[in-house]
C-alpha cells in the first residue's frame, strides 16, 4: 500500500503519542477518544439484528438505524467542518 501524499495524525498526551489516521472520520474520532465507541456501536447493531424474525420487525429495526445514522452522519459532519476550519 502507498503512503498517502499528505497523511493525518493525531497527536494526544501533550505530543508524546502520534496515530496516523486513515480518513477525516477516523481522524475526528481518535481526536475526541471516539474509536473506543466503534466496537459498542457493533455490538449494538449486532444485537437489533438478532431480534429481526420477520420482515415487520427488520422494517422497524431498520427505522432506528436509519436515524441513528443519520444522527452520527451529522454529528461527523459537523465535527469535520470545524476541523476544517481550525486548520485553514
């Protein structure tokens, strides 16, 4: 794999610990300690899945990931915009 012409990092801990990131989502969150919430959030989707027996249900369940989503999409957004704005 080739190295990305202009690479992020994250630096915390007063600059003693560096972590390249792969994109401005994944950026974002290692910034606010977020990549801890990735494996929850996995394991929550994980877990509404399991209850879908029947196609009333996965609509149902489907509506809570569509707005659960479309929450997170936002935040990130958000998020990104200021990040972009500090740096300029």
């Amino acid at each position: 794999m080739s190295k990305a012409k202009n690479p992020l990092y994250v630096v915390k801990n007063n600059g003693k610990d560096v972590e390249e990131a792969n994109s401005m989502i994944d950026l974002i969150l290692k910034k606010l300690n977020l990549d801890a919430l990735i494996p929850v959030l996995e394991a929550f989707v994980e877990a509404m899945l399991s209850q879908v027996q029947s196609y009333p249900m996965f609509i149902e369940v489907k509506k809570i990931f569509d707005q659960l989503f479309d929450q997170i999409i936002t935040i990130l957004f958000e998020l990104q915009q200021k990040f972009m704005s500090k740096k300029a």
